[in-house]
C-alpha cells in the first residue's frame, strides 16, 4: 500500500508501507492492505508507519523510528483519506 503524508509546507514522505496507525478523533486506529474505503480526522498525536520511506530533504529531522523498526511522526492534527491501498495524510 501507498503511503503520502503532506503538510503546509510540502509532501514530505511516499512510502510503500506495510500498515499506518494514526490519531483518530475517536481514538488510534490502523489501515492495512485492502482496508476499506476511509476518511477521518486526526487529532494532535503520532503518526506510525512501517516500510521503506522517502522523506523530502529538510524533513529528515522530523521522524524516528522506534524500537520495533517503525516510523513515527508527530502531527497536531488533520485528515486522512484511504482508498484503493492509497493514504494520503493533510497533516498539521
């Protein structure tokens, strides 16, 4: 599945990922491969992904991994939209 997380300032990651859990309003959740159709807001929280990103220069300072190898980034909220194994992440 396609992962693209974009912020005021520039899309700053695609990935080809595995799966990405996210803040939810109501609470984190995960989309993996073949997950239905979705869209959702995000609250302030951090955004974890695993997968090989490319991540836009200038942005690199941005994420870390944690122990189990997965990418982590924090937002102060947005939106998610999945569709057709696409996430496409408007993030503050």
């Amino acid at each position: 599945m396609f992962l693209e997380i974009v912020t005021p300032e520039a899309s700053i990651v695609t990935a080809e990922i595995n799966s990405v859990t996210v803040p939810g309003i109501n609470g984190r959740f995960q989309i993996l491969k073949g997950h239905a159709s979705v869209v959702s807001l995000l609250d302030k929280g951090v955004v974890t992904f695993s997968g090989s990103p490319t991540i836009a220069t200038g942005f690199e300072d941005r994420f870390t991994k944690d122990k189990d190898g997965k990418w982590e980034f924090e937002i102060k909220g947005g939106t998610i939209e999945h569709k057709n194994d696409k996430a496409i992440i408007l993030a503050d």
